[in-house]
C-alpha cells in the first residue's frame, strides 16, 4: 500500500480518541532507499498523541488562545453501537444492541461525565464530537440526553463545533431536526463510496441514493456545515470508478470532504481475506493515483487542501481534528475512548461491562494510563503536524519545549532535506509535493 496514508476517519483519525494506535502502512522501497529505516513499533503502538504545556500555539487558521486555560480543549464520545460490521471496520462497535441497551450506556456515559468534570474541571469545550460505530442509531431523545449532560457537566464555548457521525441510512429530517435543535452543527456522514456494489461489498447498510437523501435531509434540517467521508484503494474499484465518486461528492456541494486510503486489518472479515490473498486490491501505483486525482479533483473543485486526507472549503476545516494534528488537549468518553490530558494519556475499556462495573463503582473507567516524556512529546508534536500541510510551527515548537527543532532533529531533517520530502516555509516545516504520499517515510524519522 502506499506509505503516507494513516487510514483514520474525520480519525477519522476519525477520530483520534476512538482508537489506540498510528496506523503507518510500508513505504515504496524506491523512494525511501536512502533515508535509514528506523524501528517504527513505538508509533505503531502508541495511543492517541497529546500535547501539555504548550504556552502558545498558532494553527494554520490563525492564532489560538493559550493552551493553558481551560477554554482550549475538545470533548470526544464514543457510541460503540451499529447496526452490522463493515467488513474493514476494527473500531471498538457492537452491532445489534437493544435500544435498552444503548439508553443504558448513555446513563453511563453521564455517570463518567459527572465523574471526569469533577476530577479535571476542564470548562467548556472548544469543540465536541460523538463518533463511533453510529452515534445516529440512538433515540433522538437518547442523542439530547448526551449532549444536555455535556452542557450541564463541561459547557461549550461560544461558536463551539459541534459534530456527529452518521450512517446515510440512519438518519431521517426528524432526528436530523432534533439534532440541529440540540446544539449539532456539523454532519459528517459516512458515505465512503457512490457505487451500490462496492457498498454492498463492504458490508455498508446504506447505498449511494441514502447519501443523496441524507444531505437533503440535513440541508433542511438546517445544517451548513457537512462533511462527507470517502475510501479509495477499495477492492475491485477502478481509477475510472473513483474520479466519479469524486465528482458525486462534490456535487453534493460538502464543505468538507475527507478521502482516505483503505486500511486492511488483521481480524476483520477483508482482513482474513487478503491473508489468504484473496482480496484483489489496487497496486501500490493505482492507490497512488487515486490519492493525486483526489488532489486534482478536489482542489479544482474549490477545496483546500489542509491535511494530508482532509480537504475543506474556507473556512470549514475541521477543528476538532485539528486538536490532534496540532496535539492539543482533548477528553475522551466512553467506552474505548481515548484522553490526553496534563502530562498523561489513557485510553478507556473496551468491553461495555467491564466499563459500566467500574463506573458504578465511582472510579473513572480508565484502562491503561502513560505519561509521557518531553522527548516522547517532541515526536508527536513533529509528526503529527506534518500531517498538516501548513506543517509544523517551528516558534511555538520552541515556545512549548525551550529548544529549536531544527538543531534537536538536525540529522533526521537534513536526510529528509536531501532526499526532498520536508521543507521550510514560512516559519512551518511541511512536507514536499514528493514528501506528501510519502509521509510515513518522513514521521518514522522522529520516533
């Protein structure tokens, strides 16, 4: 597969909360010959990347407020609950849950809200974001209940962002309405494809009309800002193929638009497949290709690009997702749920009982905690920001750490600088046009 793609939702990274580790897939030994291959199992089994003490940050939107007060970080929540697994889905979800069920997680999502308030005192969130498995398959009523607590319990700044994740064939203008109503001011629906058979194939419960359906739906329920979620490198699926996704997509006329290359995972059905080779995926050159049309596409179309998957009109980027790519604070809650808080990480249980018991306990559900080192800080904070195409800002690098990154990585950045992938504009170090699809090759470096 091609190296540069981190298959992560609106982690994706969706979400980076809802899973725990950097997905990096294996380069093109051509191109990344002369750059020395480092152990690369730190990245690949670390959880959610943080950043504390930051005293100032500058995000490519502009200037942010110290990360010292309480009114920078995001709130994340899962909803591990879907209908049926799609067939390249590892994501902590269980399918087929009663409704009894899901209201019950959402009393237990209160209780650790109640619990995580009291315990850090965060204020208002910046941003919110309930993904999942389909935050849209709870009750309307269950929906408002989650959101209220987070206003009872945390509060949100003013003009806070405030986003769902949704199935297109879960939501009608109702729930969409209610939604709206509750304070939900992004959409982002998963639509992943617009050809039926390549849908059905992935074990998606929607088709292309539901997409359709579900951005007129939302159109009238009053939202202006959606993001629609796309996978290329699809088995069976053609360059001819994904330039017409694209150009559905953009019909639709989203704000935002993210394209991310599948990523196969041991366990899950497409993940036994391709061990036993029978899952005919796209060559390495084909993937490649679609990434630039994706590019080509997008761009022409009136899109920014502004990370490597993400791409937005102005003034639509993502915020919350820019808390992770700039390693800001953000909570996690619920089950699997990730937090990177004051010096330390943790990421939630995963299985339901086990997180519900320790709840009714009084205790915070948290399974594995790490604190991290300033170097550890360092790495992320490099990687994570050259995910952004504005890059890295090497004076608030230096601003949070006393040391400039450019003399601390002076090795790794002048082999990156004389194999052409990294450069210096503007006070940012950014990956080249060649060092983008080649991204993995560049973040290993600073492990």
């Amino acid at each position: 597969m091609v190296a540069g793609f981190v298959f992560a939702r609106s982690l994706a990274l969706a979400e980076w909360p809802k899973v725990s580790a950097v997905r990096l897939k294996a380069g093109f030994p051509a191109y990344s010959a002369s750059l020395p291959q480092r152990p690369a199992s730190d990245l690949l089994s670390s959880a959610p990347p943080s950043l504390f003490g930051f005293t100032k940050a500058t995000s490519p939107l502009g200037p942010s407020r110290s990360l010292q007060t309480k009114a920078s970080h995001a709130l994340y929540i899962h909803i591990p609950f879907c209908i049926r697994k799609c067939h390249y889905c590892d994501f902590v979800s269980y399918p087929g849950r009663s409704p009894e069920e899901m209201a019950a997680y959402c009393r237990d999502l209160e209780r650790e809200m109640a619990l995580v308030s009291q315990k850090w005192q965060p204020g208002p969130a910046a941003t919110v974001y309930i993904g999942g498995g389909t935050p849209t398959l709870l009750s309307a009523r269950d929906l408002e209940q989650v959101l209220d607590a987070v206003a009872r319990y945390f509060g949100r700044q003013p003009g806070a962002e405030v986003s769902i994740e949704a199935n297109p064939g879960t939501v009608d203008e109702a729930k969409l309405r209610d939604l709206r109503a509750a304070g939900v001011n992004r959409l982002s629906l998963g639509a992943q494809a617009f050809d039926d058979d390549l849908l059905g194939a992935m074990g998606r419960i929607h088709r292309r009309r539901d997409t359709y359906q579900a951005c007129e739906l939302a159109r009238r329920a009053g939202f202006s800002n959606i993001n629609l979620d796309l996978i290329f490198g699809l088995p069976g699926q053609t360059l001819d193929g994904w330039r017409a996704t694209l150009r559905e997509a953009v019909a639709l006329q989203p704000e935002h638009i993210a394209a991310y290359s599948l990523q196969v995972e041991e366990g899950t059905p497409w993940g036994k497949l391709a061990a036993a080779g029978e899952l005919p995926l796209p060559g390495e050159e084909l993937e490649l290709a679609m990434y630039q049309e994706a590019r080509v596409i997008l761009t022409a179309a009136g899109y920014r690009q502004y990370e490597i998957s993400n791409f937005a009109r102005p003034g639509y980027q993502c915020r919350h997702n820019l808390t992770y790519w700039l390693n800001q604070p953000y909570l996690g809650l619920g089950a699997a749920a990730a937090s990177s808080w004051q010096g330390r990480r943790w990421q939630n249980y995963s299985d339901l009982h086990q997180y519900r018991h320790t709840l009714s306990r009084g205790r915070l559900p948290r399974a594995e905690i790490e604190t991290l080192t300033p170097r550890q800080q360092m790495a992320e904070t490099m990687f994570m920001g050259l995910r952004l195409l504005a890059g890295v800002d090497l004076q608030a690098f230096r601003q949070r750490f006393w040391v400039d990154a450019r003399e601390i990585y002076a090795r790794e950045l002048d082999r990156l600088y004389q194999a052409g992938l990294v450069e210096e504009k503007n006070g940012h170090l950014r990956l080249t046009e060649k060092g983008l699809p080649l991204a993995n090759e560049v973040f290993v470096q600073f492990v």
